[in-house]
C-alpha cells in the first residue's frame, strides 16, 4: 500500500485521499473512496471497495497517530444493504475476531458510483 502523509490536523474530507483530525481524544478520519492506489479508479464490486476504504483509513489512522487497536467506529456508506455481508467479512478479515462496530448507512449515489465508502473514529 502507497504510504500517504496527512496533517493530523486537517479539516476531514469525502475526497479520494482524505484526511484525519483529532479532538477530545479521538481521531476521526472523513470517508474514503474505495480507490484502487496505483490506477487512482474506483476499486470493482464491494468486497475490493470495503478493502481499499479500510486499508486507506488505517493508512491515515496511522499517520495521525493511532492504528487499527483503537478504532471504536467505523462509518459504512453503502448504496446497496445486500452487501452487509461482504463488508462484515472483509472487517473481519482486517480485524480479526472483534472487529469494531459499524453503523451502515444507505445513501442513493456516492461519488463515481461507489458501492461502500469508510469513515472511522477511533482513540488518539
């Protein structure tokens, strides 16, 4: 994975590389679109689109100061709630066995026609 330098300090954003603030002893880090890092598209099908969302949050999260341990929530924005499955398989693959809470919410359209972007708060 492309190691992506953030200021922990910025304000969060839904861009392709998004970026983490910190506040009252959390981190939260904005949406991420699931964007295949070296082609700069939307990664295929949910399953990629789960992964590349994590894997670009954790890649924030780490530069901000925190890492996966301390996730406490991520944020699911998904298009399609059939897909609850595959996201909950690809947390657990990431996370192992106790895989932080999700809350998944259903939006009509994200970006260029995401299925599933991520956002996660997690301790400082």
């Amino acid at each position: 994975m492309k190691e992506i330098i953030v200021d922990p300090n910025a304000t969060p954003s839904t861009s392709p590389v998004a970026q983490a603030t910190k506040g009252g002893g959390f981190i939260f880090v904005g949406g991420q679109m699931p964007r295949d890092f070296i082609t700069g598209k939307i990664a295929p099908g949910a399953e990629a689109q789960t992964r590349a969302s994590l894997e670009n949050c954790m890649s924030i999260l780490k530069a901000a100061g925190s890492g996966p341990e301390k996730v406490m929530l991520a944020i699911v924005y998904i298009t399609d709630l059939n897909q609850k499955p595959v996201v909950n398989t690809v947390f657990a693959e990431i996370f192992g066995k106790n895989p932080p809470a999700r809350n998944l919410v259903e939006v009509s359209a994200i970006g260029e026609n995401a299925i599933v972007e991520v956002g996660v708060i997690a301790l400082a």
